[in-house]
C-alpha cells in the first residue's frame, strides 16, 4: 500500500538528483518516508536518497518496493504548475503508479524491480578532510574546470589551510582556492583526488545553488557529496570513485 | 526452476571446467596486470566458460565487475561513458588504488546503427585503460587488427566429452536426478563442446522424467547446422537422392553457393561416366538459378537444390570411401585474380561500343574477339596502327588484344604511329568536312585550326546549300576513317555493299576503314 501527496518541487528535485546517474532505479516505500539507492552502469557514481515522510503533504506506506523509469515519471511531474501537488497511489494488482495532477491522471505501467540493476552497499569509508561550502561555489568550480579539461582535481592544503580546485588542460589550467572566510566550514586532513568532470557536472545540475553542500575527501579515494532538499526533509548523498592519477 | 546455468555457474576460477590452460593463462594475466597493463582478449565458441572464467577471475581477485554486453546499446558514446570511464577511475570502496575489472561482452560484435561506431570506441578505451579489461569474443579474427596487437590473447577451446561428463554428475547429484551414465554421455556427445548447451539440454531433459535414460536425451537433441565439408562427405560418397537433399537442409548454404562447392569438388570423387551425368545435373541447377536471377522468383530455388543435391548422389554408380580433402570452391578466388584483366577487357569493350554503337556485352563478345584475331601479334601491322588510332588503345590495352608484350617496341611503335595517325586523321576529316559540304573553293590539306571541330565546322560552313544527303554522305565518309562502325556493327549485309560506297570515299582522302578488310 503506498499513497501519497508531494508538491511537484520536492518530487522533481527527488528524482532529478538520482536521474543524472541512472534511467531506472528501485524506490523503497519505507513506512518513514522513501529512500532510492542507485549505481551507474559504470560503477564509478552512486546515490543514495531519502525524503522523509514529513516532507509530503500527506504519506502513507507499508515498506513496498517499486521500479520506476525515471524519465517518464520526471515528465509526469513536470505537468504540475509551480506549487502544484503530485498524488501518488500505487495499484498493488496491476502494479501500476496512478498519479493525479491538477484533474489529470496518469497511469505509470510500473518496471520489475528484479529487472533493474542491484542496488550498491554503501562503502563505509573514513575520509580524513570535510569542506563545507554552497552550491554555488561548486557550480562555478566545476563551470570553469569544464573549459579546459575533462578531469578536476579536488584537495585541501593542510598547510595554507584552503580548499582548492584545479584541472589541467592541454594547454589552459584552471586554479581555484577558497580560504575559511569563503567556506562555511573546513575540517582539514590530506585530501587529493582526481575526479571525472562529466559527472561532476551531472551531480551539480542537481545541487541546488542555495544548498549548504558537504564534501568528504581523501587522499586517492572517492567523494562524497552530501546535501539537503526540501527544506532539509530529503538528504542526498553521492559517492564519485576517483580517476587513477598514474602515467 | 531457476535456470541451471546461472546456479551452477562458477564463482571461483578453480571451478571453471575443461579449460585449464586457459584458466591458468586468465589467472596469471591478472596477478601480472601491474607489470603489464595490457587488456586480455578470452575468445573461443559459444558456451565454453568464457564469460564465466572472466567472473569467476573478477571474484577471485575481489576486483568489482563492470560489464557491457551485447544487450546493451553500444554505440562509441555509450562505450566512451561506461567502458571508458570505468577503465579509467578507481573503485567505490577503495579509491585510486583499488582494481575493478570491465568486461566486454561480444567484443567482436558490433552490428548495425545500435552499435555504432563501437569497434573503434572498444579500442581506444582498451589502450586509454588503467584498469584490467577483458574482451570476450568469438571470433578472434572479427576483431580488428590494432585491437588483437593491443591484447594478450588466451583461447578458450572446446570442451571435450570427458570434462561435461563429470559437471553434469555433479549437477544431477546436486539436483537430485537419478541418471543412467550413458544418458549423461548422450548429452555430452550431442552438444559436441558446449558446456552450456549441455547444462541446458540436461535441465530440458530432467524436467520430464524422473529418471535420465538415454532415450530421454535422444529426443531431445537439437537442431544443428552440418558442416558443408561432412555434407560434400555424405553428398558425394554414399547418401541416396532423398538423403541427399534432406541434409541439405541443415546446411546453411544458398544454392549458389552449394552449386560452387559441389561443382569443384565432385571430380575428386566421380569419374568418367557418372562425373559427365552429375554435371549435368549440375548444369541443370545452374541454368534454374539463372531463372532465379532473372526472374527473381526464388521459388526456384527447389529445383536447383533438386537437381545438385539429389541429381548429383543419384548419378553416383557405386560407393565411395576413404577420405578426400574437398576444397573451397575456386569460383570467387578466380573472379578476384581475373579481376584487372576483366576491368581493362571491360573498359577497352566500353570504348569499342561507344564507337561502333552497340551494347557493351556485344563489343565484348561479338566484336572484341574478331579484332583480337585479326591483330594476333600485329601481324597485320598496319591494322592494328588503324584500330590503335580508332579506339585511341594504349600499350597495355593493344597488348591485351593482340596478345604482344605492353612493353616491346613493336607495340611501342604501334601506338606512336597510331598517334600519328589521329593527327593525321584529324587533319584530313577538317578538310574533307569542307571540301564534301560543298564549299568552292576547298584547301585539301585542311587547316591546322580547323582540324578538331570538323563535323559541327562542316555543318555549318555549308550555309544552307547542304543537302539531307550530302550531309548524310559526309558523316559516313568522315566515320569511315575514324572508326569501324558499319561494317562491324551490322555485320554480313554492309560488308558486301560497303567496299564499292567506302572505296568511293577513300579515293577521296586515300585513307581506308578497318570495313576494308571484312
């Protein structure tokens, strides 16, 4: 049994932060609220979501499990006006999503959630730096490393005690540093990793530029990328492997 | 009943079966990758363990799996997102220094819009890679040669009867099916080295009964194309007409191709007699497929495949045995090493045609062997010079007609004079232009400037005192030297009337046509 009323933001922004790294993914119904956990085909990016009961206008579920096709179900949404409410109930017989926007009614033929790629554990990883900044900033540093290269190295000086941003093109570089007073917060530890733009850059389209972002790091090791929504109601965590710096 | 294949495939490399070369070869590729850095390809026939070993290596090692395979949309950016950027970064869990394993499923297929540009992409990520990636393919040999050099190759071979027996105890035991050996045996010789299709066949089987026996597996055998070497083996020694043509159809060959296959190698069998009666059945096929191509009513086929398979066993007089060697046929080799001389055959036809105005088969049939008999060796020099300077040959097409070295001097000399020749010619057809067009006061020798527009100058400088048929006369006088039009062309009824009207005209300018000689 799973049914629910969301204003159309939360929901759009739920599924656009998971759509930039898969087209289908499993959303548990949990009774609390909904979690999605994805991989993509590559294995490099992952996403873990939650969005809390609190955050709908109205949820109600028993621990269900359903697949979905992210694209068709984003459109959907993107039907309602700006503060428009989305209703959700889930047909357990026809394994159809029914949703209600404004009068109109759509029926979702819903996908076999055995069909759709296993969903990742979550490394339990220990990453020594944490730089506390805003949406924006990481929009504009992943903007201007995408000028000159497909690849952006994130790190912290333990000494100088900054965060810095740099990607190296072939001919043009990009240097990026931001001290205490421009970061919200810093934890300091040896962090240097080398990252893939292309993604960088699908994960920031969802950052939203007002959020307060948390980034993990460490020496050679993946990122971790952690965010609230909907009024802090919905976290999203991602998880970005590194690219191998070696030859 | 989940399928057996999956719950019985491998998880270790030690469990991988039949294939220990192989195996040992994967294995040692992987723990030497840090030196090496080079991708692995694994090929070998379908069901052999290839994609398993590659899996079973992977949990082996603790490295994460990415797999792309043939049911995944592959095109050059597909490959370039998920290969390649898997290739490229680090695990999940452990970062920079932690190895995952890409696997490309069906390296070697690449096929039609949904892949592509595949090929191209699979090499690039395969030589930009820092991670071990394995190719699991096939066919070695579909795969392109920069990719094979860019690899180490292991091959995985068929497994033999000794090694699916043992698997297929093991899953019978596991399952809890009563069998009889012999029935296991069954399986294993009837999958002729696909593990996998034995696996298959042994769940298909054990679904229905309780116990296996060998009947049970008789009855389910599957559908298999024969080799077109065992069926020239069955054609051509012993099978009646009726089995003839029943094998043939599991023989996945057109009947073009049959007939190519039948018709070389049936002399290593028939002889005298019997040989001259199969082909002409074999004669028989060919002239129903000429029906096909013709018609393109391909229900015609039946008949062909009638005629060279059963026509064929039936004109053999007595058995044959032992073992021949067959061979492909020589039908395609020999088009492809005739292929320049057929082009320079076909461009010389061309002009010919263009020049006589007929169709390009007749030149070649009808008019290029009289020229070629009539030049044998520039025999008849002054000839030749003549059809050198009308269908403008040069050295290696004069030599291809009339048989003389491309690089001798006669032939060098030959096409000088004929050069000079059309020079000449030139010359004279300007003058004549004029001087038949009616025009007073004619200049015989012509004019240097003239030469080249003659007919259209002709034309027009005769201002309207031109009559139809001295205009008519005039195109004929001036063809007459030029080519060898009428008298070729038309064959027998000019070659009588054309002397008296031809030698009219080469009074006039003292130059004959090749009609002359007809």
């Amino acid at each position: 049994m799973f049914k629910a009323i969301v204003s159309a933001e939360t929901l759009s922004s739920a599924l656009d932060s998971v759509s930039v790294l898969v087209d289908e993914c499993k959303i548990h119904l949990e009774e609390d609220g909904f979690t999605i956990r994805a991989v993509d085909p590559a294995n490099v990016g992952m996403v873990d979501l939650s969005l809390d009961a609190a955050a709908f206008e109205s949820y109600e579920a028993d621990g269900g499990l359903i697949g979905v096709d992210l694209s068709r179900l984003e459109d959907i949404a993107g039907m309602a006006e700006s503060g428009g409410l989305v209703q959700l109930e889930l047909d357990e017989e026809t394994r159809k999503l029914h949703i209600q926007i404004d009068g109109l009614e759509y029926t979702l033929a819903l996908i076999d959630p055995d069909s759709i790629r296993q969903e990742p554990d979550i490394p339990d990883l220990d990453l020594p730096a944490s730089v506390v900044l805003e949406g924006k900033d990481i929009n504009r540093s992943v903007k201007a490393a995408d000028m000159v290269s497909d690849h952006i190295a994130l790190g912290v000086d333990e000494g100088e005690e900054f965060f810095y941003v740099d990607a190296e093109g072939d001919t043009d570089d990009v240097h990026l540093e931001l001290t205490t007073t421009e970061l919200i917060d810093l934890q300091l530890g040896p962090a240097h990793s080398l990252f893939s733009l292309d993604y960088l850059k699908d994960m920031n389209k969802a950052i939203p530029a007002a959020a307060e972002v948390t980034l993990e790091l460490g020496e050679e090791f993946p990122i971790k990328i952690h965010y609230g929504f909907a009024e802090g109601q919905g976290q999203v965590t991602y998880m970005l492997a590194p690219r191998i710096q070696s030859d | 009943m989940a399928d057996w294949t999956e719950t019985y495939r491998p998880t270790t490399l030690s469990a991988v079966r039949g294939n220990d070369k192989a195996r040992d070869a994967l294995r040692n590729w992987a723990e030497r990758w840090e030196d090496h850095r080079k991708a692995a390809i694994v090929h070998g026939s379908p069901g052999v363990g290839k994609t398993s070993a590659a899996h079973a290596l992977a949990a082996d090692m603790g490295w994460p799996v990415m797999e792309l395979n043939a049911s995944d949309d592959r095109q050059a950016d597909v490959i370039k997102r998920v290969a390649g950027e898997a290739s490229k970064t680090g695990t999940l869990t452990a970062g920079g220094s932690g190895r995952r394993l890409v696997i490309l499923d069906e390296a070697d297929n690449f096929h039609g819009n949904a892949d592509y540009g595949g090929a191209r992409e699979v090499t690039r990520v395969v030589k930009e890679a820092t991670q071990p990636v394995v190719l699991v393919a096939n066919e070695f040999y579909d795969m392109s040669n920069t990719l094979r050099n860019a690899c180490e190759t292991i091959e995985f071979r068929d497994v033999s009867k000794r090694s699916i027996v043992p698997v297929l105890r093991d899953i019978c035991r596991r399952e809890g099916v009563e069998y009889d050996e012999a029935a296991l045996e069954a399986i294993a010789d009837s999958t002729s080295g696909d593990l996998r299709s034995a696996v298959n066949d042994l769940q298909a089987v054990a679904e229905e009964t309780d116990r296996l026996t060998v009947e049970d597996v008789v009855t389910g055998e599957r559908d298999r194309t024969e080799g077109i070497f065992e069926y020239l083996d069955t054609l051509l020694k012993n099978a009646s007409a009726e089995e003839a043509l029943k094998a043939s159809y599991d023989v996945d060959e057109t009947p073009d191709e049959l007939l190519n296959w039948v018709e070389d190698n049936v002399p290593k069998e028939y002889a005298g007699g019997e040989l001259a009666d199969a082909y002409e059945f074999l004669s028989q096929a060919d002239r129903w497929l000429g029906r096909v191509r013709a018609t393109q009513e391909y229900t015609y086929w039946r008949y062909a495949s009638d005629n060279l398979t059963a026509g064929v066993a039936a004109s053999r007089r007595e058995p044959k045995g032992g073992w021949t060697r067959y061979g492909p046929p020589s039908y395609w080799r020999k088009l492809g090493q005739t292929r320049s001389t057929r082009d320079r055959r076909d461009s010389i036809a061309r002009r010919v045609a263009d020049a006589e105005g007929t169709s390009l088969a007749t030149a070649r049939r009808e008019l290029l062997p009289y020229l070629s008999a009539m030049t044998h060796h520039c025999r008849n020099r002054d000839l030749t010079v003549r059809m050198a300077a009308a269908y403008g040959l040069d050295a290696s097409e004069l030599s291809f007609i009339t048989g003389s070295g491309a690089d001798t001097n006669k032939v060098g000399s030959i096409v000088e004079d004929a050069a000079d020749l059309v020079a000449e010619q030139a010359v004279e057809k300007g003058g004549n232009a004029f001087f038949d067009a009616g025009d007073p006061s004619p200049d015989d020798t012509g004019d240097g400037s003239e030469t080249a527009e003659s007919d259209e100058t002709a034309a027009e400088s005769g201002d309207g005192q031109v009559t139809l048929g001295a205009t008519l006369e005039d195109a004929a006088g001036a063809d007459g030297e030029d080519t060898v039009t009428d008298s070729e062309g038309d064959g027998s009824a000019n070659q009588t009337d054309d002397p008296g009207s031809a030698s009219a005209h080469d009074e006039d300018d003292g130059q004959s046509g090749l009609s002359d000689f007809f």
